[in-house]
C-alpha cells in the first residue's frame, strides 16, 4: 500500500488520544492518492464509528474523480493492530485497513482475505 508523506503529516496534526480518527483513502490499485478526514461519530478513544450518509457522500465525491476506495485508515490508543471489533468491520468492507499508533503513529496495513488477517506491507512516499 502507498501512502502519501502528506497523509501521514496531517494524521500527526489532527489525531489525538483523546478520540481515535479515521480516514478513507481514495486511489487507484494499491496507491492512495486522496483522502477524506471522517467525524469519529463514536466520540470514543477506543472506537470509531462512520456515518453511513458521509461515508456515501465521501466515496460518490472520489468516483466523480475517477478514484475508488482503497483504504480505511483509523487511529488506536496503542498498538496499530485490529481489535475484534475491526475485523467483524473488515469483513464488510474488504479493502486495506491502515492504523496508526495515535502515540507515535506508527503505521500498519492489513487486509483480511477470507476470513485470514494479512499484514500489508505500507510505503510512505
Ligand atoms: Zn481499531
């Protein structure tokens, strides 16, 4: 999965431990090119939670550009590494999951591939 240094830096701005963030990456294959910042409507700092209705909205926005979904990205207090509760997440939505150690925003990439948890390997460029 390719990354832009961008994404990253503003991940580093805007995340902190006081709620976990979240991000839908847009691009083509296994290149995010854009992003979308989302509202964590979970308020919590061990959860997220997207709105469908901008979830929706994000993704018809990418397309328009001829982007598609490549990743979601989500920040945990602790170590970048899915919880029970991504991967029943990760089942509905299979695209490459990419969490970040809110403390050093560390990044990590799976990917769940019938039911078996991948690590992707991540490249920031
Ligand atoms: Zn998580």
């Amino acid at each position: 999965m390719r990354v832009p240094r961008a994404f990253v830096e503003e991940a580093r701005g805007r995340c902190n431990p006081d709620e976990e963030c979240a991000a839908l990456l847009f691009g083509a294959g296994d290149a995010a090119r854009r992003w979308a910042w989302m509202e964590n409507a979970a308020r919590s700092p061990v959860e997220f939670r997207l709105d469908p209705e901008r979830v929706y909205r994000a993704i018809a926005d990418a397309e328009q550009l001829g982007l598609e979904l490549v990743a979601i990205f989500h920040t945990h207090p602790g170590a970048p590494v899915p919880s029970p509760l991504d991967l029943r997440h990760m089942a509905m939505w299979p695209v490459v999951w990419i969490i970040g150690d809110v403390r050093t925003m560390e990044l990590r990439a799976w990917r769940l591939e019938r039911g078996v948890l991948r690590e992707v390997d991540i490249y920031i460029s």
